[in-house]
C-alpha cells in the first residue's frame, strides 16, 4: 500500500492507500492505539474484491472536517466507511451527518451513539440516525443485543454479524473484510 501524507491545517494526516482503480472505494478507521498497519490483511482481501482502501493511520484528533479534506485530496467522491472501536465512533459521526458522501457503514465493537451502550450509557443523544445501509459487528466489548439495538438509528438496510474477538481487524481479518465486502455489494 502506497502511504500519502494530507496536511489539513496544521496537521498533517498520514494515509495508506492501495488496491485496483475502482468506483468503489472503503476508508477504514482503526481504533484508538492500533499500530499503522492494522488493516493491511483486510486491506489485501478487500483489493482482491476489486475494493480501493484508504486506511487513515490513527483516528487520535480526527475529525469529520479532516476526513472530508482527505477523501477531496485524494479525489474521493463518496466511500464505503468501516470503523473499529474509537474509529466506529467517528464513522457513526460521519454518516449520521454526511448524507451523499457515506453510501456504507461497517461498524464493530460499537452501536449508534445515540443508542445505549454494554453499562447503559447513551454516548451522544443528539447524533441523527443514519440513512444508508448499515452492519454492527458484535465483538466481546458490543453484545449482540446492544448492536441489534442500533436498528432503531438506521434509516437503511441493517444488519447485526457476531465475531467472538475484542479487535476484528487483527483477530478476525477474514470475517471483518466479508462484512465489508457484503456492505458494499450493490444487490
């Protein structure tokens, strides 16, 4: 994967970017504290499904201002957005607010924020609901039925898939890039 380095502001972002030339393009946001490479198994399955990835390297600071300059960089119309963790949290930011840019959402280990979370705690009552196509990946830090709960604020197609891991994008590469590749697929 090729790295490119965006300078938005003051801050200069660093991105990997690989795969086939293609209309369909996945940004992947790591949890917070994952090493850079972190998708680079997921990444490799996805490029086989004619998939384009851009793997921003941390999601410490970032914000949606930062990813709309990043995805302009790189001429980047609309993605598929898939977040882990910390980056689960910013990608249900980024398509509640985002209509046109987002067309698809894989989100594991975390549910709509405006949802109760695993203790009961409501993240961020105001976030809207999203209005495209949506999968929570249950994970040992989001039971099954906390993600199912996230329903309530899909306006779209959803779905819940299990993975028994804390981070799916090391523990279960093979099963997180299906779900990714299932989201993607204009049925």
């Amino acid at each position: 994967m090729e790295e490119r380095r965006i300078a938005v502001g003051d801050r200069v972002w660093t991105v990997r970017v690989g795969g086939p030339q293609s209309r369909h393009t996945v940004l992947l946001l790591p949890d917070a504290g994952n090493p850079a490479d972190v998708f680079d198994a997921v990444s490799a399955r996805l490029h086989n499904s004619d998939l384009r990835t851009v793997a921003v390297e941390t999601v410490e600071g970032l914000d949606a201002a930062a990813v709309y300059a990043i995805l302009d960089e790189l001429g980047v119309p609309w993605v598929n957005v898939v977040g882990c963790g910390a980056g689960a949290e910013l990608a249900w930011q980024l398509c509640a607010r985002g209509f046109g840019r987002f067309i698809g959402l894989v989100a594991a280990g975390r549910g709509h924020p405006a949802a109760a979370g695993a203790e009961g705690a409501v993240a961020d009552a105001s976030c809207p609901a999203v209005e495209i196509p949506t999968t929570v990946i249950a994970t040992k830090q989001l039971p099954w039925a906390v993600a199912e709960a996230s329903g309530r604020h899909v306006y779209g197609e959803f779905r819940v898939a299990q993975v028994d891991v804390g981070d799916p994008a090391t523990e279960a590469d093979s099963e997180l890039a299906t779900e990714i590749v299932l989201r993607t697929g204009l049925w």
